[in-house]
C-alpha cells in the first residue's frame, strides 16, 4: 500500500500455512488470460500484502499500538 501518509514496511509474520494456501489458491482462480491466450497472474505475495494491509487499516491499527499493554516483552 503506498498511499499518501503511508509507508511501506516489509516485516515478517506468522500465518496458518492454510491462510496462504487459500490466497495462492484465490490467485491462481483470478488469473485471466488475454487476447493472446497469455495469462496474467497476481502474486501471491502482494495479495497477502494488501489483505493485510487492509486488515490493520480497517481494525485501527494505529491505535492498537498507541497502546503500550499491546508491545510485547523485548
């Protein structure tokens, strides 16, 4: 997500292997062949961005980490 006010971080999570399973799957049912028969695919790896960018946009993220009960032991 690279909106106005938005910075890109990449970060390492953790996820059930079914959770990216379901997005590889929804990937390859989305991809669409064009005039020339050659298939435009999306890459999983950005779909899982964005759903999870979406995710912590939609459930207030910034105030979740204003919080400091929600940082965890360093």
């Amino acid at each position: 997500m690279n909106d106005s006010g938005l910075l890109t971080v990449c970060v390492n999570i953790d996820i059930p292997p079914s959770c990216l399973q379901a997005v590889v799957q929804q990937c390859k049912k989305l991809a669409q062949k064009d005039d020339n028969g050659k298939y435009h695919s999306f890459d999983p790896a950005d779909v899982l961005s964005a759903m999870v960018s979406r995710f912590l946009s939609e459930n207030n993220f910034e105030q979740y980490f204003e919080n400091e009960k929600n940082y965890p032991i360093l």
